[in-house]
C-alpha cells in the first residue's frame, strides 16, 4: 500500500504550524540551550578531562601561575577575606533570610524553586568532589588551605547558585539588571579569589559554573516561581503562588 500523501494543504499547515511554534516558544527553547545544553556539555567536557587525566587541561596550571605573580601583601588579605564570601556558611544565613521573606510574603512556589535548587546544588558538589577525588593544587602554600577535593569547585558553585537564585526571583522585577550585574561580579570575585589562593584549578572553577546553572536554569524551568503572575487587589490576599496552576491539578485530578 503506497504512504498516504500529505496535501499542499495540509503541508502548509503543518508548516504554519510548526513555524508558530517555534515563534512563540523561542525563548523556552533558547533557555534550555544556553542555560542546560552548553553548560552540560562543558561540565562533560572538562569531567572527562579530569577522570582521565587528574593534571587536567595544559592551561590551568599556566593560568594559576598568572594569577599567582601578581601576588602582595595587600591582595593576600583581600583575598583571604573575599574568599568567604563563596563559602557554604557565608551563603546559608543569606538564603535562610530571603526564605523567609517569601514565606512572609507567602511565595510558596518562589520557595520551593529556593529549597531544591539551595539543597540540589549542595549534593551535587558533595557527590560530585566525591566521584572525582581531583586533588587541590600544589604550586604554593596556599594562605587558605583546603583538605577535600577540588573538582568541581564548591565555591563556585555556591556562589554561582546564590546569584542563579536572586536573578531568577528578580528577574520579572525592575531589579533583575542589578542581580545580574551583581551576581556576575559576586560570582567573578569569588572564582578570582579561589585563583588566586591556589586552591583551585581553573577547570574546577569553570565546572562548579555549568553544573550550578545547568541545575538552576532546569529547576527554574520545572518549578516555574513566576509563572503566575499576581495582580495587588485591595481587600483582597494575593493567591497567584498559593494555588496550583491548571496543569497541576489535572494531574493531581487524574491520580485521585
């Protein structure tokens, strides 16, 4: 039996159809490419390079050694102090502040995106440092030794999923610039320090990047924190974060 013919008719339909989609979806689409895609295939390139070979790529060591000569006094203690700024415990009291605040403000979809993306990032260092067993640089006697492993690097990563967090809860405000500005510098200054110390190959740095915005970038897109968008009402609470969307309670309906 020959194929079914499909009409010009029904071609250019399909055609329209296909072209209306892709016109009202680009953005979605050019989110998952650049915010899960390419980093994934970063974080790939660099793990392979790693497992194979732990001295990792030619140009980490050139590039610490860079970092390293512009070493003095001033910038010793700038970095020993900057470089808190990374850590897990420096971040936690921030995170634990704007749960908060959304909880106050009852946002509980902006909280839940919080909770697994905070939560998330941290078992996936863990796991990760784990699976790996990267040793830390050796070049110098680092002024802020590290003892566990290096790849990916955790301050990377948490700095870079505090940023992921404030952008994506700013982001449909007019503050959502400024958390970009500032969480790109934040993030950079706590890479540079990380550099700079010594305790981290650069590859280890870049890694801790794409693994946090790769995880950031998916929750965000399951989550959805501002997908419903509330409108103030005076007299009247604010729902739009309280209740399901459509889609969530047909599949809730549908396992009842």
């Amino acid at each position: 039996m020959e194929a079914e013919k499909i009409s010009p008719a029904k071609s250019r339909t399909l055609v329209s159809f296909i072209k209306n989609l892709l016109v009202a979806r680009w953005r979605s689409l050019a989110l998952l490419f650049v915010g899960i895609y390419l980093p994934l295939q970063i974080f790939q390139i660099l793990a392979a390079q790693v497992w194979q070979y732990q001295a990792g790529f030619p140009w980490d060591v050139p590039v610490l050694l860079a970092v390293h000569s512009t070493a003095n006094p001033q910038l010793d203690a700038l970095a020993v102090v900057l470089t808190k700024l990374g850590s897990f415990w420096t971040v936690l009291p921030i995170l634990i502040t704007v749960a908060i605040i959304l909880i106050w403000q009852k946002h509980w979809r902006s909280l839940v995106f919080l909770l697994i993306t905070a939560l998330g990032s941290t078992f996936i260092n863990r796991t990760a440092k784990e699976l790996w067993h990267r040793l830390r640089p050796d070049l110098w006697t680092s002024l802020a030794p590290e003892l566990d492993f290096a790849f990916p690097s955790g301050h990377a990563m948490t700095s870079t999923t505090l940023a992921m967090i404030v952008l994506v809860l700013a982001w449909r405000s007019s503050w959502r610039w400024v958390a970009l500005i500032f969480g790109t510098l934040y993030v950079l200054t706590v890479a540079w320090t990380r550099l700079y110390l010594g305790v981290h190959f650069p590859s280890d740095i870049i890694a801790g990047w794409m693994a946090a915005i790769a995880w950031g970038t998916g929750v965000s897109i399951i989550i959805k924190p501002y997908l419903v968008k509330t409108v103030p009402v005076a007299g009247v609470q604010p729902a739009g974060e309280t209740s399901l969307l459509p889609e969530e309670k047909d599949k809730l309906a549908a396992k009842e």
